[in-house]
C-alpha cells in the first residue's frame, strides 16, 4: 500500500464531516419549524384518548360490555338519525377509552347503562390536535403524504448528525451549562439525540409509512399490476367479502357472542357496520390481542352474525403483521400507560432536539436579524397558542385550526418588534403558565363535580404542577 493511500484518511475523515455538518444544518434549517410542530403535537397526542376523556369528565365510564343495551342503542340511533352513511360503529371500553359509542360517518353519541343514547360525543379540541400531527391541518391527502415526507427527513437528520458529530456517542453524558447557553443547546441536542435515537429512528420511519405508502402502492401497481391499486392493497390487506343478503338490522350480538367463545383473550377495540342498508353490509369486529404489536385481529360476519373469515393479521403473513404494526409502534399504545408516559418523555426529547437545533445555528451566527425573535417565540408560542384554545373550546365553538395559525401570525409579527429578546421569551413562558391555571381554573368552574373525576384531575393535575414550575423558573430568573 502506498503512504499516500495511507495518509488519505485524516484528510477524508474532516472532509466528510464538514460536508455532513453543513447539510445537517441546512436540512435541520428547513424543516425545523414544521418538525418542531409535529413533533410537539405528536407527542401531546400519545394521550389522545386520555384528551376525548378530558373534553367531557361528566360521562359514566364502564369496562362492562351489555350487548343487550348495545343492540337497544344501535337500533334507536338507526331510527334517530336515518340518514345515509357508509358505515356504523359500536366502540367498546377496550379501545383505551372507558365508555361505550355508538356513531356513523356524521354524528356520536355514548350509550347509556340502560341503552339509552347517551350526550353527543364532542372532542373538537382533541380532533384538531391530532389534524395537527397527521395532516398539519391541510386536505388530508396532501397534508398525511406531506408529513410523512418530514418523517422520512427525520430518519436522514438522524443519520446526517452522527455522521457530522464522530464524538456524538463519546460524550453521551458531557453537559455543560452557563455562559451564552451555546454550549448547553449544543449538550441537550447532541445527548437527547443520542439516548433516543433508536426511538426517533422507528417514529421516523412508521411516520413516513402512513403517507408515503399510498405513494408506494401506486408505483407497485404501475409495476406489477398494471396500474391496479386495489389489487396491491388486497395483497397487504385481506379483501372485503362480496355478500348478497336480505336487508335487516345486523345481529350484533350473535357477532359478539362468537368472539367471546372462540377468541376470550382477546379485547373487542370497536365493531364496524360496513354499508349499512344495503345487500352486501357486514360486521367487522376489531379484537386486541394481548402481547401482540399488531392492531387487531378483524372478525367478519354477515348481516345475521355468522362468522364469514377473520382479517389474518395475528397469524397471517408477516409481510401483513408488520404492516398492521406500525400504529401501535408509532403511537405507543401497546403497554398501557407506561408505554404512553414513555413515549411523551421520548417524545419531548425529540421536540427539544428540534429545538435546540435552531437554538445552535442562530447562536453560531455573526448576524443577528428578525430570526432570532421568530424562533424562540415559535418555540414557546406554539404551546402558548394550543393552551390558549383549549381555554377558548370550553366556552364557544371556534375554528380551532384557523385559530392556531392566526395566532402564531400574531405572535411572530409581535415578536418583531420587540428589542430584548431574553424578555419577551421569559413573558411567553410566563403567559403560558398563567393561561394553563386559567384553563383549569375554568375547566373546574364548568364541570363542576366532574372535574374531579380521574378523567380530568389524570391531565389537569401534571398541567398545573407544570405551570407553577414555569412560574417559579422564572421567578428565580429574575435578578
């Protein structure tokens, strides 16, 4: 070997770093902010279910199932509401929620003890935050394939950043405080990058999953199966049966009582009505398994209750049983609330890694422009804005989405004009802690009794202690 072959490594090894740092930088530039939301809003949205619950603490809540009272409630919801729809759900205490739903396409309503329907289920709050990760609240199709795109970018941010710090793992546990606060952003970024990296690689990757699949699916069928979609997606998924079939009020309960016999383990999630009022409706029952990362095990059956074939997604192909994974996985709804609590902490390092990034790039910068008010007041005006409408959801119906982008518009043309950056951040985190007490105070003023229900007080409780730990951060800020 030549001594100039041997000498080109210490030349090589800088230069690539150099390379990766600039486009990491440049690619974290670009997509930060909307990364940032999604990020913040996603992890928010681990305790989705826990948020519907929130909305409206005043309903019963039940872990028992009465087919009896389910069959009562879906017929009178048939009668009260006789408009067209596509489909009919039944949603069971198993799906993380503990209450009974009946609903179709338009409207919800929980189901009563006794049958009964119930108050209209209302989680506009709730709808909008998850429109917010899934979508960036843009026409779904768009929105779902533009999100998985940042996915995807995440996995290249991750990559990029290891390559661009060859002694990120080295200094794993370095962190240093004080001075510009550079080289604490620089410590929070790198470590939190590490420690979770395997966590942001898999959000990452089932994240552009959900969007860029439909993107896949066309290419596969323009390949394979002569431009054919639904043929590629009965290969993923299993087809749905072709029936002819008297109409007639779907046997509910016959559908259910085969569950409990041949698959007692399990945890009915919700049943779905498929083409209700026409000859070739059927149930679909969606079953948790336990130990199991896939979504559910489908049962299918004909208008009358007998069983047709299930899904195939617990012991079919693992092409099918991955696939069927990936919500689980993103979401972190496999353990309870330990795999919840887990992915929110997670969740926020990944919020603050996006952060920081930022945080690093205008630090090292010799210039100080409007930028540097924009950010930080995007990064604190985000959560300000989101508290914000959840005080104003209580009280009046807004457009909750229309809101959010109003008032971050607001916020950054307010940011503009203000001199001493240091202090307006301080106000933002100041307005925030004092806007979630009001929310709660006004929470408890509106439900009442309710709000002392463990659907309220599971949220409202680490809301508060969060908000007097903003306050009194900055208090001891103050010099």
């Amino acid at each position: 070997m030549k001594n100039s072959d041997l000498s080109a490594n210490p030349v090589n090894t800088p230069s690539i770093s150099k390379r990766s740092l600039s486009a990491h930088a440049w690619l974290g530039l670009f997509v930060s902010a909307f990364m940032y939301i999604i990020c913040l809003s996603g992890t928010l949205a681990v305790f989705h279910q826990e948020l519907e619950r929130w909305e409206q603490p005043q309903i019963p809540e039940t872990t028992e199932v009465d087919i009896q009272a389910i069959d009562k409630a879906y017929d009178t919801f048939v009668d009260t509401y006789p408009e067209e729809t596509e489909h009919m759900y039944v949603v069971f205490p198993g799906s993380g929620i503990p209450r009974i739903v009946v609903e179709n396409d338009h409207v919800a309503h929980f189901v009563n003890p006794d049958g009964s329907l119930g108050e209209v289920e209302q989680s506009n709050w709730t709808k909008m935050l998850v429109d917010l990760h899934l979508y960036l609240h843009l026409p779904k199709s768009f929105g779902m394939i533009l999100v998985s795109a940042f996915g995807a970018l995440l996995c290249a941010l991750i990559l990029s950043g290891f390559l661009a710090h060859p002694r990120i793992i080295k200094d794993a546990f370095r962190f240093r405080r004080g001075g510009t606060g550079l080289q604490e952003n620089i410590d929070l970024h790198n470590r939190f990058s590490v420690w979770a990296a395997p966590f942001h690689l898999m959000i990452g990757v089932t994240g552009a999953f959900f969007g860029l699949t439909t993107v896949l699916i066309g290419l596969v069928s323009q390949a394979f199966y002569d431009g054919d979609n639904q043929a590629v997606f009965d290969e993923l998924f299993t087809p749905e049966p072709a029936l002819e079939q008297p109409l007639q009020r779907p046997q509910i309960g016959r559908a259910m009582d085969y569950i409990r016999q041949h698959n007692p383990e399990g945890s009915p999630l919700f049943l779905t009505v498929h083409e209700p009022d026409t000859a070739g409706q059927f149930i679909e029952v969606f079953v948790k398994q336990p130990g199991r990362l896939i979504y559910s095990e489908n049962y299918r059956f004909d208008v009358q209750g007998n069983f047709i074939e299930t899904a195939g997604y617990r012991d079919g192909e693992t092409a099918k049983q991955v696939i069927y994974s990936m919500y689980r996985l993103h979401f972190g709804e496999f353990a309870g609330s330990a795999s919840k609590v887990l992915y929110f902490v997670l969740g926020m390092m990944l919020t603050v890694v996006s952060a920081t990034g930022i945080n690093i790039w205008l630090n090292k910068r010799k210039t100080t422009d409007v930028i540097n008010q924009w950010w930080p007041t995007f990064v604190w005006g985000t959560p300000l804005i989101l508290s914000v409408s959840a005080l104003l959801n209580l009280f009046i119906h807004v457009r909750l989405d229309l809101f959010i982008w109003v008032g971050l518009v607001v916020a950054l043309a307010i940011a503009a004009r203000q001199q001493n950056t240091q202090l307006w951040v301080s106000r933002l985190k100041q307005a925030l802690a004092v806007s979630l007490l009001t929310m709660i105070a006004a929470y408890t003023a509106k439900s009442g009794i309710a709000a002392f229900n463990i659907a309220a007080l599971q949220l409202n409780i680490p809301l508060a202690l969060f908000a007097i730990y903003l306050l009194l951060k900055g208090r001891q800020a103050r010099p």
